[in-house]
C-alpha cells in the first residue's frame, strides 16, 4: 500500500465525517501530516470553520480550470509546459 493511501485510510478510520467530506479529509490530513497540527487547539477550531464555510475543493479548482481555458490568468509558464509533457505522456500510455 502507498504511503500516501495509507495515511489517508488511517484518516478515515480515525475520523469518520472524513468520509462523506472532502474538506474534513484535507483538513484532518493537514492537521495529521503536516506543520499545521503543532498549531494550539483554538487555531485548529478557526481553521476547521475557515474550511467548513468554503467553498469545495472541486468546485474553485473547476472553475480555476474555466477561467484559464479562456486564456486568462494561465499558470506559470514552467507549470503549463509540465501538464503538457504529463499530458502527452498520459495519452501514449492509454494508445
């Protein structure tokens, strides 16, 4: 089992609401697996309500894809060039 799998299993096991939320997945694996859970008790409460009334992952990175479909505010030229090159690697994979 990957690594990353096998943290985000442990998550769900641990912490049931992060299986019906993608937010509370990313939050508690943040808080689990990163700097962020050194942070003190009052903190993580803010940021878990920052995260409650955002809104989903999906939906602000679905509509980042929109805008710069239509040429605006493109990513970075070096990242672009790395879709591209995944992008054509993944298309000669699935020939």
């Amino acid at each position: 089992m990957k690594a990353n799998e096998k943290n985000v299993k442990a998550i769900l096991e641990k912490y049931p609401i992060t299986r019906s939320s993608d937010k509370a997945l990313v939050f508690f694996f943040m808080l689990e697996h990163t700097s962020l859970g050194k942070l003190r008790a009052s903190v993580k409460d803010q940021l878990m309500r920052a995260f409650k009334e955002a809104p989903s992952f999906e939906s602000m990175t679905r509509r980042r894809r929109e805008i710069q479909s239509n040429g605006e505010l493109k990513a970075l030229r070096q990242v672009e060039k790395d879709r591209a090159k995944l992008e054509k690697q993944m298309r000669h994979y699935y020939k």
